[in-house]
C-alpha cells in the first residue's frame, strides 16, 4: 500500500510518494517499486505526474505498464484535458471491473497533479492553471473517502481559487495518520518555501506514517512540476541520508514511452 501526498500551487505541482508494494495479507513484497509517472500532453498544452495506490498486480495484469499505455489512448490529443479524464475514469471502472478479482481486492486510486494552460487575456499568452485530481473507486465523485470499494471510479478534480496551496493524502482503504500531524504538515506546506522545501516536509511525513504501519515504506519518489516546463525528481532512499535526482517515466500523448518501465530510472547526484 503506498501513501501519496499532492500538493499545487502556482508555482510547483508535487506527488510524493512511498514505494512499498504488500500482499494482501500485509506482507511486503517489494520496497523499490516504481509507482509515478509524467505525461505530456502538447497539443492540448497540459501535463500532469500521475501516481497510484492500492491494485499493483493481478495475474499478467499490472497497474503501472497499463496505465502508461491507457494514458495516451483516453487524453488522445484531441482532447482537452477534463474530457480525457473522464474517458480516463470510464476506463479504469471498465478495466479493473473485469479482473477476476473481488470487489474489495480491487481498490484502486490515482493521483493527478500538474497544469494546462488557458490562453490569457491577451492571444499570445497563456496562463497555466494547476489541477490536482483523484480518480478512485474508493471515493466519491467530491473526492470524500467511501467505507467500501465500488464498481464505478469517480473522479475529482481540485482548482485553485485563491493564492493559498491545496494539498491532498490518498492512502488507498487505510485509516489516515494522526490527524494533528496531518494539520500541520497542511500548514508548514502552505508556506512561502521552496519546491525542495516542501518535497522534504512531505517525505517527513510519509516515513513519520511508515513508521507506525508496516504497510507504508521509507524509500520515498517525489516529483515537482515548474514553471516554463520543467520537471524535477528525486528518490530519498531509506538506507541514505541525502536525496539523488531521478528521471521520472514520461509517456507522451503520443504513445511515445522515453524510459522503460522495466528499467530504473536514470540516477544522478544532486
């Protein structure tokens, strides 16, 4: 089970997360999955780090290499970026409903966090708009966690309306962490800081969690969305005392895959 956070703002979109895979029965089977990607929209001039938590693998069928290639087959390029996800949600309760698996076994959420841009006021420029958004079959359609798994994904999507950030915790069908740690990790987040700044609280919180569930790993992935495009990664191993950049997955509209998912991403210092 992975625990995510996602954090927008106007200046950086955030999606931290744990990489521990469990079995059912809550033993581990892998610590250093990898459960995040990019995806590019250019057409549509829109893009978003996408991460899950609950279903991992049923059989031959397995979450990550599926949803790489649904992405660009539901926000096609000739979609803007509301009607893919909706086509995006129709597909994931079509897809996962048909696993022979039980309704419980199924639970399933994803994580979206980045922006398209709108042109501005005046033709030439565009102003981006952050988004953040959950498609689950564990939460209702405003994105409130449900006490049973549904045969329907619903999604639901956060905009900013005021200067402040808005940050969201997924945890699949688990209870949420101590809820005066979860206050004010929300606070010191909404601060005037850094993007790195914000990651690293994010990360605290996360092994702050692991450390009281076995179910939540300390090998952490984070991605931070820029302004003008770019991109940051980082990996916070729970044996090292300092992050390492990473390369992100980045699947394109498309189709076009630039890291295999059978590889790891491409390490450097930081």
């Amino acid at each position: 089970m992975t625990l995510l956070i996602g954090y927008i703002d106007h200046n950086s979109q955030i999606v931290v997360a744990d990489r521990r895979l469990s079995y059912g029965n809550g033993i581990m089977k892998d610590d250093e999955a990898y459960k995040m990607i990019n995806y590019v929209n250019r057409k549509q001039r829109y893009t978003f780090t996408a991460a899950y938590t609950g279903l991992a693998e049923s059989g031959t069928f397995k979450t990550l290499e599926w949803f790489m290639k649904v992405l660009p087959k539901t926000l096609t390029s000739d979609k803007d970026v509301k009607l893919g996800i909706d086509t995006l949600t129709s597909e994931c309760s079509k897809i996962i409903g048909s696993l022979p698996l039980s309704q419980d076994q199924r639970s399933l959420t994803f994580l979206l966090c980045g922006r398209y841009n709108r042109y501005g006021r005046q033709p030439s420029l565009y102003e981006a708009i952050p988004f953040l958004t959950i498609i689950s079959n564990c939460a209702d359609e405003h994105g409130k966690q449900i006490s049973f798994v549904s045969p329907k994904f619903n999604a639901y999507s956060a905009r900013l309306l005021k200067r402040t950030g808005h940050m969201t915790v997924c945890r699949g069908d688990l209870a949420s962490a101590n809820a005066k740690d979860f206050l004010k990790l929300r606070r010191l987040i909404r601060k005037n800081i850094n993007h790195k700044a914000k990651v690293h609280l994010a990360v605290d919180y996360i092994r702050s969690v692991a450390g009281n569930s076995k179910a939540v790993g300390k090998n952490i992935l984070a991605t931070a969305l820029l302004p003008k495009g770019f991109s940051e990664g980082f990996e916070f191993p729970e044996d090292q005392n300092k992050a390492t950049r990473t390369m992100p997955h980045l699947v394109s509209a498309s189709g076009t895959c630039l890291t295999n998912f059978c590889v790891k991403p491409i390490r450097t210092p930081r």
